[in-house]
C-alpha cells in the first residue's frame, strides 16, 4: 500500500521529531511522521509517576505554550501537552509502524514499513529526517540470565514488587529513584554498581537520599561489583570480596540505552568511530552524508546520549527547516501566535 509523496517524512515522533515536523510544516511542506509505537513513546514507557528534571518552558516546541502548576513537569502533563501540540497543528502522525528499510535517494524516498497488523507499507518523500530517540535500546549486560523475565530494562512502578527481593543494576539517576521508590513500596532492595560511588551527577534533591538509604542498611548496596550470573530465584555478584549468591525475584538492569546504530547505518549513514559514533553530518544543517537525509535529537550524539535532550534537541528541527527552505525553494510561512506567558524563576 502506497499514499500520496510527502515532502518530509520524519522517522521518530518524539519532542524532537514534532518539533522537526512543525518546522517544515511551517515553511509550507507537506510533512508525515512515522512511529513504530503511539505518539511520543519513549516518554509513554518513563516511570508512571516521573517528574522531569527541568521547567516547562524548556520542554516546549511549536512556540506552544506548556501550562504546568509544577516547576518542574510530571510525565503525565508532558504527555497531554504533545497531543494537544500534535492536535494544534494536525500533524500526520502514523503510529505503530515499523520502519523495515528505507531505498530511493534524495527527491524520492521510499519508507518500507510494516503497521501492527502485519501490513506492508510504502511511504515516499522527497527529504527524510531521523529522530528516533535512544530509549527502545537498552544496553544489555550479556550474562548468563539475562533474558529470564524476571529481568526487566525499564521501571514503571513499584507495586508489583511489594515484599520481593529486588536487584537494581545501575548507578546513575533512574537506577537511583527506582530503588527509591520501590524501597518506599515494601520491596527489599539490593542497589548493585560497577563503580565506587554513586554517579556524581545525580540530581541533588535525589543523591543525599539514596546515600542515607545505603547508610541506614534501609537499602542494601555493593559498589565496584557487578552481577555475574542470574537465577530463577538468586543472583549472584561478582564483590571485591569474591562472589555472593542472595535471594531474588527480580532485576532492574538499568544500565543505560544507545540509538539502533544499525538502522542508523542501514540509511548509508556513516558514524564516526573516533567520535562514539556520531552521524556523519553538517553540524550546521544536520543533513548528513545522505543526501536529502538528516539527523535530529539524540541520535546526532551517537554514544553520548547525555548530551541531547529534550531541551535542546528540539531546535534541530529550526536548523533543518532552514536548509530545507533553501534547497526546496519554501518561503517561510507565519508561525501560529502562541499565547503570551510567563513562568516563576526556578
């Protein structure tokens, strides 16, 4: 099944690909996203209850207000706030399609995908544009165990683990609040990290927190220790002191995720290796070494993925629009007047 050409397809409808899809929308192109889950998917898959580490008005695209009573947004606000953008500016969003392969060259691109029927479809636009995220690909430990499923990639709640043994592999921010709030929820939590010490950059509302926890014996934690084997019951650790077997129902490797490097590269983009493997691409347009093809959000920072965020990924879409109207030949059109507001200093 084919539909009528786009001039832009973005592939990713996170905050960065909307904000890619308004900006060629508003240079007058016919723009369609692709997503192979419901809109903003990364965001739907965070903790039920997360707060965002930053202020509404830096999570805002489309020049859309986002009216929040919190200074710092929950996850529940940030999903409503990108429909009602999506609505705003009745962006085509086709979700729940995957994209299998992408072939034709700059003016005429063909997007294979497959819907969550099973359908096969084609997509063709004259530019393509790349912003799919991080979040869908976790980094795996590759032990033996690692694929029971009681082992889990992504934390969600803690409910389902009231009065379990419950293993968090991880040193960073959501390793931090998972074993927070699963220790809040009558879950006995063991906190496992390769390293030292917890991770420097942990919020400082979040780190003195998770330390008086450890301090207290409240939740048990081995540092420079890693997790050698997993069990249907136990896990066993790998400590300075030689290994240890304890009791577990569950475990929460949340180790970090990294773009899909090979469906990156299955584009003709090349990374640079010697650069964690970044896109090739103009730093200035972001169209990288495909022609017609570019590269938005997190992807653009290869393994760094702590470099791009919401917050400043979402101008990716103003740097493209701005080649694009040069090679397409657009004239800019009004951008819809958001109304004025202001926000309290953090």
């Amino acid at each position: 099944m084919t539909d009528q050409p786009a001039d832009v397809l973005v592939i990713g409808a996170g905050p960065t690909g909307l904000a890619c899809a308004i900006a060629a929308q508003n240079i007058g192109l016919r723009v369609m996203l692709v997503d192979k889950g419901c809109l903003t998917n990364s965001l739907f898959h965070y903790p039920a209850h997360m707060t965002f580490f930053t202020t509404p008005e830096l999570l805002e695209i489309g020049n859309m207000p986002f009216s929040s009573p919190n200074q710092k947004p929950t996850r529940a606000e940030a999903l409503e706030y990108y429909r009602k953008v999506t609505q705003h500016y009745n962006l085509d969003v086709r979700q729940y399609e995957n994209v299998d392969s992408v072939t034709g060259t700059d003016g005429a691109f063909h997007v294979h995908t497959t819907d969550k029927f099973g359908r096969r479809l084609t997509h063709n636009a004259r530019k393509l544009i790349v912003s799919t995220g991080y979040y869908d690909l976790p980094n795996y430990l590759n032990i033996p165990g690692e694929d029971l499923p009681k082992v889990k990639h992504y934390y969600n709640e803690p409910h389902p683990y009231f009065n379990q043994d419950v293993l968090v592999i991880g040193g960073k921010n959501s390793a931090a609040i998972a074993a927070l709030d699963l220790y809040r929820h009558g879950a006995r939590v063991t906190l496992v990290h390769r390293g030292a010490e917890l991770h420097r950059n942990i919020k400082y509302w979040i780190k003195p927190d998770i330390e008086n926890r450890i301090k207290n014996n409240e939740v048990a934690a081995h540092f420079n220790t890693t997790v050698a084997h997993i069990a249907h019951d136990t896990v066993t650790l790998a400590t300075p002191s030689g290994e240890k077997t304890i009791p577990n129902h569950f475990v929460f490797a949340l180790t970090g995720y990294q773009p899909d490097f090979a469906f990156i590269e299955s584009l003709g983009i090349h990374l640079d290796a010697a650069n964690a493997r970044c896109p090739i691409c103009n730093p200035t347009t972001l169209e990288s070494n495909v022609p017609g093809l570019y590269v938005a959000g997190v992807v653009v920072a290869g393994e760094r993925t702590n470099e791009i965020f919401i917050e400043n990924g979402r101008f990716h879409g103003d740097q493209i629009a701005a080649d694009l109207a040069t090679k397409m030949k657009q004239a800019p059109v009004t951008t819809p007047t958001a109304p004025t507001h202001t926000y309290a200093a953090e």
